[in-house]
C-alpha cells in the first residue's frame, strides 16, 4: 500500500470513530482504536500505531466503550436464505436434529440427480404423528382410497423423525400422481446415487413386501419394538 493509500485508509477508520479524519495516526486514533478492539488505552498511549494495516475487530460495537458511539455500530448480518423449498425445509425441521444433515445432503444429491430428468424434488413428509400414521393406515380399509402403508401408529420410522417421503415434480406437475413411470425412474436413480454416497440411508424401494419407492429412512440398527421401548425411557435411537 502506497503512502497516499495509507492515508486515505486512515481519514477512514478516523472518521468511522468519529475523529478528524487529517489521516494520520496520533494518541487519540490510536486510543478509540484500542478501544474499538477492546485494548485498555494505557496500553494503547505506549505502542506505535500501525502505518500500513488496521486489524478490523470482528464487532466493534459490542466493546463497552464504544457501544454509544453510533458511526461503529455495525448493522446485523443478513439471515441466510432457505437452501430448499419452503414445505422441504418445514418438513426438514421435524427430524431428529442428529440426523437432518444427513437428509439435507440427501437431497442435495436427489436434486442434482433428478436434474437428468428435467424434474425437481421435494420433501413432502417428514416426522408423522402416530394419529396421522393412524390415519393413513385406514386408507385403502376403513377410509376411502387405495392402501398406501402397512404401518400402523408406531410402526412407522416416520414416528420418529428419522424418515422423509420424496416427491418427484416437473413443470408443477407431480409426476408421481401424473407420471407414475417416469417418477419411478427418478425414484430409483436417486436410490441408486443416495447409496453411491454412502449416506446411512435405507430406501424402501429395496423392501419386498410392501416396496415404498419416496421413502428413505436413516438406519438404526434396532427393531421398531427397540426404538418404541427407547423412546419411552428417554434414550437415543441415533
């Protein structure tokens, strides 16, 4: 940095502390740096102000002595954007906390793979109740509708925050309601990339007796008996 640089960076850090700003760095610069960064100013007063660098303090305006001085306060960082989708992410926030970045880096990878098909995905169930589990259990047998699980309440890992349910889309459509051929086959690629990456993901389109094609589940190793019984005492299941 030339000398004129050098100056002019100093009228700047001076009139940010509300100094005169003349660009060069005397006691009283060196003094509201110190107290910008949190150095008492004895100690300041007995070490040479730098002439070529300034050490930018991480927030200056949460120093005491400099709380009230208002050209210091910095204004608060901007809140970091949704990465998904507004249902994905809400769906994202009922899971075990251990295991949502386990989920988020899945579909990460559905999302690039689904790409390959001109389609997007979406999380579109994540944590059930076991009423709601209940519910979708009696479609198909005591409500109206073709059967969908054979899970009851309890029996699901959706009822305890360790699966989601993935959807396939494409120009709005919901290819799994209007392209049930197609949406199985971005389905099964994304399985397929999922268990690439080695994520500990089991997808139920690998069962045999009831194959669920959207649903992933984080493997635990314990029977749902086992998972029921921990959840009871209080303990983990991940």
């Amino acid at each position: 940095m030339n000398p004129h640089e050098t100056k002019t960076l100093w009228k700047a850090i001076q009139s940010r502390l509300s100094l005169d700003p003349d660009g060069v760095p005397g006691p009283a610069t060196a003094v509201a740096v110190a107290k910008a960064i949190g150095i008492r100013p004895e100690i300041a007063r007995d070490r040479p102000a730098p002439t070529d660098a300034f050490p930018v303090p991480a927030s200056p305006a949460s120093a005491p002595e400099f709380a009230d001085n208002p050209a210091a306060k910095l204004p608060p960082p901007e809140p970091s954007a949704p990465e998904f989708d507004e249902r994905s992410e809400r769906l994202l926030g009922t899971l075990l906390e251990k295991v949502r970045p386990t989920f988020r880096r899945l579909l990460r990878i559905a999302k690039l793979r689904a790409i390959d098909f001109g389609c997007d995905v979406r999380i579109i169930s994540g944590t059930r109740t076991f009423a709601e589990q209940d519910a979708l259990y009696a479609k198909g047998r005591t409500a109206p509708g073709p059967k969908v699980t054979n899970a009851k309440g309890g029996q699901s890992n959706h009822n305890f925050g360790i699966a989601v349910d993935l959807g396939i889309f494409q120009g709005g459509s919901y290819l799994d309601e209007t392209d049930s051929a197609k949406a199985t086959r971005v389905h099964r690629a994304i399985a397929e990339a999922v268990k690439a990456a080695g994520l500990p993901i089991e997808w139920g389109g690998d069962w045999k007796s009831f194959p669920d094609i959207p649903h992933h589940q984080h493997k635990t190793g314990l029977s749902m008996a086992e998972m029921r019984e921990r959840i009871v005492m209080g303990q983990a299941i991940v």
